[in-house]
C-alpha cells in the first residue's frame, strides 16, 4: 500500500479555512451554498465557524461553487 501524501489533507484544510473569503469572492452567500448543498443552514455556518466539514460535505459545496 502507497503513503498516504500529507499535502492532501493540508490542502483539505486550507479549501475549509478560506471558505468565507471564497464564497465573498465569488458573490455567494453561506445560506444559498447551504441549500443548494443540502446541509442545514445552521450546521453549515457552524461547520464552516469550525472547520469541521466532512470530505462529502466540503465535495458538494465544490460542486454548488463551481456550478
């Protein structure tokens, strides 16, 4: 089995802190990236707050930014 490369968890990491500047960047706001995702609003600010969304969650709200 490979080794896992640490600059992919980093970079996970860094895409959750810079949320809140990539989302201003864009013109998006937290409440339509949370609908569109399907995460409650109130668990996506707070998630974002700490930093704490799950690799599925942080792939859809790509997806929704990327759209």
């Amino acid at each position: 089995m490979s080794r896992i490369p640490e600059n992919s968890v980093r970079e996970f990491i860094k895409i959750q802190k810079d949320l809140p500047q990539t989302l201003k960047f864009y013109g998006l706001s937290g409440s339509y990236v949370a609908r569109e995702s399907g995460i409650s609003i109130t668990s996506f600010h707070r998630k974002m707050k700490n930093t704490a969304f799950t690799g599925v969650e942080l792939e859809r709200i790509i997806k929704v930014i990327n759209k």
